[in-house]
C-alpha cells in the first residue's frame, strides 16, 4: 500500500539564500526573513490606511500523487527562488513593482502558483524552457475550459480513483472520523486547498466518496443539491483570464531580476495588451456583480432585526461587564442576551472565550466582535450609500443631530484626504453607529478614532475589523436563502455600495420581510436618494463647466458621481428581475404591464421550445439577451407609496402621455417635455391607476385591496355630493384594477 508524504521539505539551497540573503530589507516583512518559507506581510492601504497582515507560505503543492512535490522540495529551488522574488519585486514601488497591499500580493502569488502547476503538469522543466508553443497551449486550455483545462483536476481525480480501486493507496481520513479530509485529498491532487478544485472534478470526486463510504457532510450537501449547470454558451470572464495571463507578463517584466531562471518569450508588450488580446472571447467582468436582491434584503433584514432588539443592547452590556470583572453582572446579561437571542431563533451564546473570532461560532467574541459589527456594518452601508472604504474612513462622532431632529452622517470619503460628505440618514444608522461607539468604549480603546477598531472586551487583543470576513460569517449566521439553483451567494465587501439601490428600488418586492417592510413605513429614502442625485449631477456639471479630462478629476469627485451610477445600475437589475418573473409566468398588470408582457410573448414563442420547456432563468443566452434589451428601453421602479411600478423613462416625447408630468405642467405652466423622467410629487394614485406608464405586480395589491375596502366604508357613510365621488372612485378603481 502506498502512503503520500506530502509534508514540507527543508533541504540546502545555496544559489536561495545567496540571492535573497542580499536583498534590501523591507518594512513590509514581520517576524520572518526571505530566506524563509514563511513570510508574513503588513502593509497599509493607501485607499483605506488600513494595517493588515497576511501570511503567505512557500510550501504550495506543485504536483499530483504518485509523486506529490511541493515548491521548497529538493529539485525545485529555482521556482522556489522565483516565487520569492515574484513576491518582493511586486511590492517594489512602480516603475517596478505593481501591487501596494499585502492582499493583492496573496492574489498574484496564488495565480503564479497555478501557473507553475501547469508548467510542470506539462513537464516543461523551467520558465526558460517557455516558447511561443506553450503560451499558445495555455492560452488554449484556458479558451477550453479554465482552470480545468490548464490543470485536468478531472482526470486526476479519475487517477486517484483508479489507484483507490487497485488498492495501491488509502484515503486520507480526518483524525478519529470515518471522514475522508479535504485538504489531504486536494493534496494527493496537486492542489493546497480542496475550494481550489473545479466544479466538473469536483461533482466526480464527491461521487467516488459517497461510494466509498467517506463523504462528510459537506459532500452530501452538494449531492442533495440540485445544481443548475452553467450555461456551455457563457464565455469566460475577462478579469479572470487577465489574472491568469499577467503572470506571463510580470514574469518578461522582471526577468532581469530573475537570471536563475528569466522567462525567453515575450508574450505581453503590456498589460493592456492582454486585455487587447482577449477581449473578443471573453465577456466583460463584473468585479462586483449586483447580489441578488432577495438575499441582500434578507441580509439587511436580519441586520436591522439584530441591532433593533435588546439581544444588541444584552451584548453590549455582557461585554462591559465581562471587561469590568462583573461576574455575577456579566452572567446575567449573558441570560438576557441568550433569551433574546432564543425568541429571534439564533443559536445560545457559550461563555467559551477563544483567541480566535472564529475560533467558536457560538463564543461571545464571535457574537459581538463579528456578528454585531456585521449587522451595524450592513444598516450603514444599506441606508447611507456608502462604500467599503467610506464605511472603514468613518470616525467616533460622525453621527449629527441637526436642531429640527434631522440625523446626518458624516463621512470622509477617503481616510489620506479631509473631504466631508454629510448625508441624511435613518436614525437606524444612527443605532448602529452608537452600537460600535459603545462597542469602543468597553475596556481598553485603540488610540485612534477610527470606528472599525476595537479592543477586545474578552481577551485585550486590539481588533481591526474586515468587513468581507463579517459579511460572510453574518449571512451564515442568519441563515441567508440559497438562490434558485441551491448555491449560497457569496457576499464580498465591495458589494455593500450596492445595498442602498436593492433596498430602494426592491423595498416593497418582500413583504415578508418584517423588519425591513417596518422600516421603510417610517424612512423616506426619497430624501437620501435626492441628496446623492444632486450632489453626483453638480459634479458632472462642474466636470462639463471646466471641461476636466480623466486626470483631472479628484478621487472625491469621482466617488460623488459613481454612488448615482451605481444606486441605478440597481434601478436596471430591478427591471431585468420583474422582466423574468413576467418570462416565467408573473403577471404584469396595468397598461404597461400588459405591453411588456406582449412583448415578452412574443420573444418566447421566437425561442420556442427552450424557454416554455427549461423557464426563463435557464433560457438560451439570446433569449436573455433580448430580455435585456427591453430592460434597458423600460427602465422600471416602484411608486415611493408602493401601489404601482412606473415606466416613464427619459425620452421627452413620451412626457405627455404622463398623468403626473400633466399635472405638474398644469401647475407649474412649464411644457412636460422640459422634465426629465417621472415626478412622483405629483403621482397620486389616481392619476398613476389610469397612466399608459404604470405596470404592478401581486405583490403591491395590499395596497388597492385596502382603498378597495376604504372605498367601500365612505359609500356606506357618504350621502349627496360624497356619494358621487365616493363613487366614482369606486368606479374608477374597478375598471382599472379589473375587478
């Protein structure tokens, strides 16, 4: 029977540590030397100024079983000596170097890594050894099917099946569990971490361990889960290829610091001529895709249910106590911390404290310092607009309470630079704020007043929040919905300046949602989302007024007039949704409402069968294509009263067929042709009810069932003059609603 030692081996490696024992040291490298295979990188963002460290290891497994090699083998120094230098040379200062923060540096050394997994899954024995034929091969399996064509992860995993079955070896096992391990496994495959693996490798590995008795729970969920299948027409995305294909172009870049071992063929002039050169079989990326709208609200619900209750309140207070060396104080809050918890349906709080947030999911670290934090992270980032950088720039006190009781953030909208934003916001926002505040304020405060930063009540240790980490921990904790096709959204940082567009364009769309349909009875978002247009529009103005080319426009400006970009790139995706809920059988009501869905009619009886057989969400990408299409004619957006959905977009001509444009030309004596889109001051129901603009789903009939039942209680009450308009209204009411 064969074992596989996959364990990291030290060796002598002369021409290593000569080379790196001569270069220059760097602030950027803590507690480690370059002569190590471990080092560990600080670096500040200059975006944020935020400190982060991040480990990178120079132990990657290169290649598969029967014979597993890891970079700092014996035999591999000079890809050792490249990966090391890869790393320094990329956080050089341009014109040298390229990446500024540790995180990136990660990124790049992961893609060169899979870069030399190729490499050597080819057996071309060194970078040297590269022509033109081998960058045109790579290119090739890339075009083919991605990683999976550049690394085979299937037809090992079909080698390690067939070794299984000739008992030439055994399963790695989780220690004391009938449990086969990941990483054992990913391993034996020529990989470091089993996520590396790729979908199609995966699905077969899965199925060999259920039928060899070791699948753990992970592999059963995935085998329960019903998995559409990627669309075989989608082509790949530009960013991902172009990360693969830099590593050819930072390795000509740097090859005069590489002469162990410089790369002969020059595959890139620059990196713009990557993107040049794969623009026409790749689809343009979306680094920060919409999430989908369900799931984001359902996020943005558990928040505000979360930060709303007392179970906030009890945390906060157990921390105190805990910090103050209260016990019996410290315990009790824990109780009252627990049943709230309990009656909001989440897990009991343990009194284990670890050194780790994530050491215990259920630990009152995790709970305060991860979970709390995220749900305050999440109401400031749905009801402000705010990015991810502007979210960590906020400061203790960037809360305002104008004299008529109006609260305002305070935002900077870059930490190196003193510009303010003052925005109007809910006065959750304001909760949330005071909940991190307070949060500071227990034990030891951090010396700065950045209000991501604390010190741990529990164990002393200074915490610097990520944002990305506690997205993902919240939207496990609350038990965010898969989406349609089983899979978990992955919530990212980035994603939080997408937040306030679902919540606004979205907000009547899920009723179920308590906590967030309760909110926006009492917050108008009108008011923040008329201060974001007015404030990006004066910026374009003044862009357009002094004629400032791209150089010339401060990283402020910029941010004021992406956040409307962005807020109705939301407005686009609204319309794409109820486009497909229309495609797969939804009811569009109204004028509108039924010339889209003739519309639609007809475009599935063009790609008849496929859509009536498979539904609209697994339709052809033409048919897709065409539904955007409409979408971008028919921009849509629901009534700020909830009642109906408007379709009034920005073609003039179309003005004067809209009942709140007349109405506003009436009063004002201006022509509506010289507005711009709707003006719901002046969209009553009634006038929207008989609008050739209006369109409305079941999901807003609550509101007419209640003017139904309204009307129907003033007719048994009104007498004269009343009785006629009462029931005219009813009149009016039955026609257009089809009652």
């Amino acid at each position: 029977m064969i074992q596989f030692d996959v364990r990291p081996v030290t060796t002598l490696r002369d021409d290593h540590d000569y080379v790196l024992n001569r270069l220059p040291q760097r602030r950027w490298l803590k507690k480690s030397n370059f002569t190590d295979d471990t080092w560990v990188l600080e670096t500040q963002d200059p975006d944020t100024m935020r400190v982060t460290k991040h480990t990178i290891t120079f132990d990657a497994v290169l290649t598969p079983a029967p014979l597993s090699k890891r970079l700092n083998d014996p035999g591999f120094e000079h890809d050792l000596l490249t990966a090391k230098l890869y790393v320094f040379y990329s956080l050089e200062p341009a014109p040298i170097g390229w990446n500024k923060t540790a995180s990136s540096t990660v990124s790049d050394y992961r893609k060169l890594v899979i870069f030399l997994q190729w490499r050597h899954d080819r057996g071309v024995p060194s970078n040297q050894a590269l022509t033109s034929h081998w960058h045109r091969e790579f290119v090739g399996s890339l075009k083919d099917n991605a990683r999976e064509g550049l690394l085979r992860f299937t037809s090992r995993v079909e080698n390690l099946i067939s070794m299984h079955e000739a008992g030439q070896i055994t399963l790695p096992l989780k220690t004391g569990k009938r449990i086969a391990s990941p990483r054992a496994i990913a391993e034996m495959l020529g990989t470091d971490n089993a996520r590396s693996l790729t979908p199609q490798s995966r699905k077969v590995l899965d199925a060999f361990l259920l039928r060899a008795g070791v699948a753990g729970r992970a592999v059963l969920g995935r085998l329960n889960r019903e998995v559409v299948d990627d669309d075989p027409d989608a082509k790949p995305t530009a960013n991902n290829i172009y990360q693969m294909l830099f590593v050819w172009w930072a390795l000509w870049k740097l090859r005069d610091k590489l002469a162990h071992d410089p790369i002969q063929y020059q595959a890139y002039r620059s990196s713009n001529d990557i993107y040049r050169s794969i623009r026409k079989w790749t689809k343009r990326s979306d680094p920060y895709p919409d999430p989908p709208a369900y799931q984001a609200s359902w996020l943005i619900n558990s928040a505000l249910t979360l930060i709303l209750d007392d179970a906030a309140e009890n945390l906060i207070a157990f921390a105190s106590a805990y910090a103050e060396h209260r016990t019996d104080k410290a315990l009790a809050e824990l109780e009252k911390a627990n049943r709230a918890l309990h009656n909001l349906g989440y897990p009991k709080i343990s009194l284990n404290v670890t050194d780790r947030v994530r050491g215990d999911r259920n630990g009152p670290r995790f709970l305060t310092y991860e979970i709390l934090v995220a749900a305050c992270v999440v109401v400031i980032a749905a009801f402000t607009a705010r990015r991810k950088n502007e979210i960590y720039a906020l400061k203790v006190g960037c809360i305002e309470l104008d004299p008529h009781g109006a609260v305002w953030l305070h935002s900077l909208i870059l930490k190196n630079m003193k510009e303010v934003d003052r925005v109007p916001v809910p006065k959750s926002v304001q909760v949330a704020v005071s909940l991190l505040e307070r949060l500071r304020k227990i034990g030891h405060q951090p010396d700065d007043e950045w209000l991501l930063q604390f010190r741990c009540a529990f164990t002393g240790q200074a915490l610097d929040v990520d944002i990305g980490l506690c997205l993902t921990s919240f939207s496990e904790w609350c038990a965010t919905p898969a989406l349609s096709n089983g899979k978990k959204w992955n919530f990212s940082a980035h994603q939080l300046r997408k937040f306030f567009g679902i919540t606004y364009f979205w907000r009547y769309m899920f009723p179920n949602l308590a906590a967030l349909s309760l909110h926006y009875r009492h917050f108008n978002p009108e008011t923040t989302f008329g201060y974001i247009a007015s404030k990006s529009r004066s910026t374009i103005k003044l862009w357009d007024e002094r004629q400032a080319g791209e150089r010339r426009r401060s990283a402020t400006e910029r941010a004021t007039a992406e956040r409307l970009a962005v807020v109705e790139s939301s407005k686009l995706q609204f319309t794409k949704d109820v486009l497909h809920s229309v495609a797969s059988g939804a009811k569009l009501s109204g004028s509108l409402g039924q010339a889209i869905t003739r519309e639609i009619d007809l475009l599935k009886k063009r790609f008849a069968p496929d859509v009536h057989i498979t539904g609209a969400g697994n339709a052809p990408s033409a048919f897709r294509t065409a539904l955007a299409d409409i979408a971008e004619r028919t921009k849509l957006q629901v009534h700020p009263e909830g009642h109906s959905i408007c379709g009034l977009g920005r073609d003039a001509s179309a003005n004067s067929f809209s009942s709140c444009l007349r109405l506003k030309s009436q009063i004002t004596g201006r022509p509506a042709a010289a507005f711009e889109g709707p003006d719901f001051a002046f969209a009553d129901e009634e006038g929207c009810l008989v609008c050739p603009h209006r369109a409305s789903l079941p999901v807003l009939d609550p509101f007419w069932d209640q003017e139904m039942a309204s009307a129907f209680s003033a007719l048994r009450a009104a007498k004269d003059e009343q009785l006629l308009l009462v029931g005219g209204r009813l009149d009016l009411l039955q026609t257009h609603l089809g009652i």
